[in-house]
C-alpha cells in the first residue's frame, strides 16, 4: 500500500472555510501524516476545550476539523482518479 500511496496524489479541487485550498500533486503518503497530525492537534484543542473551557482552543478544534474534512475528501478523490 506504500507505493500505492506514493504514486497517488491529491486532487486539488477541495476548498475550506471559502478561503483555503487543497494543493494538488501532494502524495498521498505525505497527506496521510498531515492529517494524522491535524487530528492529533484536533483532539487535544478539543480536550483543552471541554476541560478548561477554553473557546479559543474550541474555535482552533473547528477550524482544523474543516481542513482535515477537505484533506479527506481530497485525498478520496485522488484515490480515485488515479485508479
């Protein structure tokens, strides 16, 4: 599966939040540790947030969650034009 996700890259044409965009040619490898790590970060913002309080770390979870859903629905529609 490595070199399946090596040799795929992603789409390009997801956006977030009407500003961001995906870049396309990114491989598929490199876009799985990106979105492990944003995941990381969502869940501790997330933590942070219900257990301190904090609305600022609950706006920063909401955030990141909108760019980790469109690096999911870029990377899916990578996998599949390359297939």
């Amino acid at each position: 599966m490595s070199d399946e996700l090596k040799s795929r890259s992603t789409a390009g044409k997801e956006t977030f939040l009407e500003l961001y965009a995906i870049q396309p040619g990114i491989p598929l490898d490199h876009a799985f540790d990106e979105l492990s790590v944003l995941l990381g970060c969502i869940r501790h913002l997330s933590e942070e947030a219900e257990m301190e309080g904090n609305m600022i770390a609950g706006s920063a979870a909401r955030i990141l969650s909108a760019m980790a859903k469109a690096l999911i629905n870029d990377m899916e529609m990578g996998m599949n034009r390359s297939a």
